[in-house]
C-alpha cells in the first residue's frame, strides 16, 4: 500500500471540508451585506462550495486508489470534473460584477463560461480518461481529448485568469486606505491561488506535482478566511472593525472610492 496517497486524500478532505464550511459562514453572514453587494457575496459563495464539491470526491478517490480499486477511482474522477468545469462560472462573475457592478453583464459573461464548460465535459466524456497511473504519492488520469483540454486552458483558465490579474492592476492603481486594499487584494490573491493551482492539478502528470498543487489549493483558501476574517490585532491596525460590515463585499471600485470620500467629508 501506498501510505503517501493518505497524505494526499487528507489534503483534499481539508480542501473540500474547509471550502464549504468558508462557503457556509460567508451565507450566515449574508445579513451583513448590502443588496449591492449581495450579488458579489452568492458568486463567492458558488466559487468555494464548487471547490469544495471537487476535493471532497477526490479525497474519496485517493482512498479508492490507495485501497487498489481503479473502477471507484475512474467513477469518482468523472464526478469530480463537474463541479471543476464550473468553477470559473461565478469567478468570473465576481470580476465582472466588481469592475462594471452591473449584474446583468455578468450573468452573460457566466452563461458563456458555463456553455464553455458544459463543452469540457462533452468533449472528456466522449473521449474518456486515461489511467489511472498510481504511484507512492497520488492516482493520475489524463484526459484524452485535445479539445477538451484546449477549451479549458484557453476558455476556462487563461481568460479568468487574465482577468484577475487585470483587476488587481486596476485596484494597485487606486489611492485606496489599507483597509479596502486589504479586503479586495488579499482575497483576488486567495482565489488565484485556488484556481490557478487547481488547474496544476489536473493536468499533473507527476505524483509530487499533484501533491505540491493541492497543497497550495489548502493554502489559498486559508488565505481567503484570513482576508474576510482578519485575526483581532490585524482589524484593529487596519480599521476594519469600524468599517467590516461595510467593505466585506463590494460591487464595484467606484462604489468603494465614494464611500472613502463620504468618510473624508465627515
């Protein structure tokens, strides 16, 4: 037996457990934002409970590797890559809806990716799987379709991607307090972490690699608690406690900049 692929399905418990319980908290606290904001907040919500609903199986299907039963392997790979086809759907969501804050725009930008995604699926489903490769650290599966890789790299990684990217450019250029900075930065960060290393995972044809991405998965969401929760000394600095219910969420960096100028009018 191999013990490493232990090691591998309690990361991935971690992962999945800890994203939904984030998902869970961010609905109990949904009183707490604006109607404005809300929209933003059910995005984010959707985002770590499809990462959560990708990991859970996956720590399920480490133990079926580890165990020698390739079958329960295979079948929980393909319900694993459903919830992983979409994580980019309320992602880019989010984005769009921070930038523009119209929430009709962003619905269309998601239909697209959730269409891109649905592709994905067909495309890997019809070709099928290759694997699995079990070695000391994890199980490996390969997808057998070009196309259905392109898609995702291209489609579903790269554009969202790029986007992140082009929003924390956007907020490094404004002349924010530290507190917004910190409420939109660190958690673009987070999510980054998690999408861009989720990915790393997928097409991982090595058994540390896969290891190594999923460790940095667990990371990021940390790291996403961390920047809507900040530990007592951090919100005290930073004055988030003043401001928490109010800069949690946002709907677009405007919005934000006329709260800060509401403040200095004060």
């Amino acid at each position: 037996m191999y013990t490493g692929l232990l090691l591998n399905s309690t990361i991935c418990f971690a992962i999945g457990l800890s994203s939904l319980a984030f998902a869970w908290v961010l609905l109990a606290k949904k009183e707490q934002n604006s109607e404005t904001s809300r929209p933003a907040l059910f995005s984010l919500i959707v985002f770590w409970t499809l990462v959560g609903l990708t990991y859970l199986p996956t720590s399920v299907r480490m133990m079926a590797a580890y165990m020698g039963n390739m079958e329960i392997d295979a079948i929980l790979y393909f319900i694993a890559a459903i919830p992983f086809a979409f994580v980019s759907v309320p992602l880019v969501f989010f984005i769009i809806y921070i930038i523009t804050g119209s929430k009709r725009t962003g619905e269309y930008l998601a239909l697209l990716f959730t269409i891109l995604g649905a592709a994905y699926l067909a495309f890997m489903y019809e070709s099928g799987i290759v694997g699995p490769e079990i070695s000391e650290w994890a199980s490996i599966f390969s997808v057998n379709s070009d196309l259905a890789i392109q898609i995702y790299l291209i489609g579903l990684f790269v554009i969202p991607t790029a986007m992140i990217l082009g929003l924390l450019l956007l907020i490094l250029l404004q002349r924010v307090p530290k507190r917004i900075r910190y409420r939109t930065v660190l958690p673009l960060v987070a999510i980054s972490f998690v999408f861009d290393f989720m990915l790393t995972d997928v097409i991982a044809i090595i058994d540390v690699m896969q290891v190594f991405s999923r460790s940095f998965v667990l990371i990021g969401t940390v790291l996403a608690y961390l920047a809507y929760f900040p530990p007592l000394p951090l919100q005290e600095k930073l004055g988030i406690q003043k401001y928490g219910a109010e800069t949690y969420y946002f709907s677009g960096i405007d919005k934000e900049l006329d709260v800060l100028a509401k403040e200095n009018s004060v």
